[in-house]
C-alpha cells in the first residue's frame, strides 16, 4: 500500500459535487442560522447565544450540505433535537453542580435515546450538552428552554430546509419525496434491476456527478453494498441457501 492510498483511509474524497452546489448550500446555512439567530435573541441573552446556535450550526451542515442524508431528515432533526434537550434539562436538574458527571450523562443517555426512536442526529448531542453546561439564563428556563429558543429554532430552520431543499435543483426534502414521485411516475416493471448489466466503479463516479448531490457514502462503500448485493440476487435467482448475519 503506498502513501496516498494509505492517507486516503483517512481522508476519503468528498468530490463528485460541483462548485455551484457547493455555493448554494453555502447560502442556505447563511440564511438559516440568519434566521435562527434572529429567533433566539428574543429569548435569550447575548452570552448565551453560542450555546443554542452552536448545535444549530452544526445541523446546517446536514441539512443544507447533505440534505438527502439520513441524518439530515425531518423527524432525524427535530427528534434528535427536542429529545436531546429534555435529556439535557432532566439531568442538569438531576445533578446540580455535578458538570462533569451530568454533560457526559446528556449526551450519551441523548445517543441512546435518539437511537431506540429512530432520530438519530449528531448535533442533538450538542443541545443536550448546552442544556448542562449553558449559561444561568439557560439554567433558570429549565424545561422552558425546550420551547423558547429551541422549539422554535428547529421550526424556523425546519421550515427553510423545506423552502430551500425544494426550490433548489437536484434536491428534494424530505428525502422520500424522490423515491415517491419517481415511483408515482414509473411505469409497471421499470423498477426490476437487470442484475445482467454490469456496473464498475467508473459507472457509480458518473452517476455521482451527474446527481451532483453530496452523499456519505464513500465510492468503495458503494461498491460493495453493489457488489453483496448482485451476490445476493443471484443467490436468489439459482436458489442457493441464503447467508444473513445475525
């Protein structure tokens, strides 16, 4: 293994998105973290601030640089959110003065939950984290915190990921909304794969630059969901005994 490939495990190549789709995800997160911080200054106090926007930041990536991904979908984002903070509040008020064992208390009881209810989304760690390590004024709201600033900061940014991921090209929001219209729009026996047709790593680099979305998902990731999936359909169609991990 050389250098390059070896430095290549751990920087994987996030090309395959042009300039332009780059520059108008850009623009979204200005808007949405322009409007979220317009928001919470109605409630809260310049100080505290960072502590709320900063997980909104962070979700401005997923939802306007991945808006197609997992993570990034509507019920991922405000579930993870909301259930993060009431994590968050419930143990900063559990542990009072316990900062420690109570910030890494939120975020992985914050990790558990959102997994079992099928939101995951990163950036609800750092809600659950700011509800315990954030300034007085976020103390004092208690459970209110859940409802002035970050209800209503996760409606805001909610509502223009909606407007923004449906008017932009290339893009639709919820994800979903692709899969259904394309299927609306299929005629009956045009979604059978012709498991004959053989796809190589330059096929799935072409159909990657012509989605022009960005994916996280690597090229080699592909590959082999490609490669153990033909495995399994051919598996199926000669009716050889079928092999799944427990």
């Amino acid at each position: 293994m050389n250098f390059f490939r070896f430095a290549r495990l751990f920087a994987p190549d996030q090309g395959h998105v042009s300039i332009r789709e780059k520059a108008l995800s850009a623009l979204a997160a200005f808007v949405g973290i322009a409007l979220v911080m317009a928001a919470s200054m109605i409630w809260l106090a310049p100080d505290d601030l960072p502590w709320i926007v900063a997980s909104m930041g962070a979700s401005a990536v997923l939802l306007f640089a991945v808006p197609m991904g997992t993570l990034s979908q509507p019920w991922a984002f405000a579930g993870g959110h909301m259930i993060s903070g009431f994590i968050g509040v419930t143990v900063a008020m559990l542990l009072p003065g316990h900062i420690l064992t109570a910030a890494a208390l939120a975020v992985s009881l914050a990790i558990f939950a959102m997994y079992i209810t099928h939101c995951l989304h990163p950036p609800g760690g750092a809600t659950a984290l700011s509800a315990v390590v954030g300034g007085a004024q976020i103390h004092t709201l208690g459970y209110a915190y859940l409802i002035t600033p970050l209800l209503v900061n996760v409606a805001v940014m909610l509502a223009w990921a909606f407007v923004v991921n449906n008017l932009l090209p290339n893009r639709s929001y919820p994800s979903g909304l692709t899969a259904w219209r394309e299927k609306k729009n299929r005629a009956a026996g045009d979604d059978k794969a012709d498991t004959c047709i053989a796809i190589n790593r330059d096929d799935l680099e072409f159909a990657l630059q012509e989605m022009d979305e960005f994916f996280d998902v690597s090229e080699d990731d592909l590959t082999k969901i490609f490669a153990i999936s033909t495995e399994h359909a051919r598996r199926k169609r000669e009716g050889e005994p079928l092999r799944r991990k427990k």
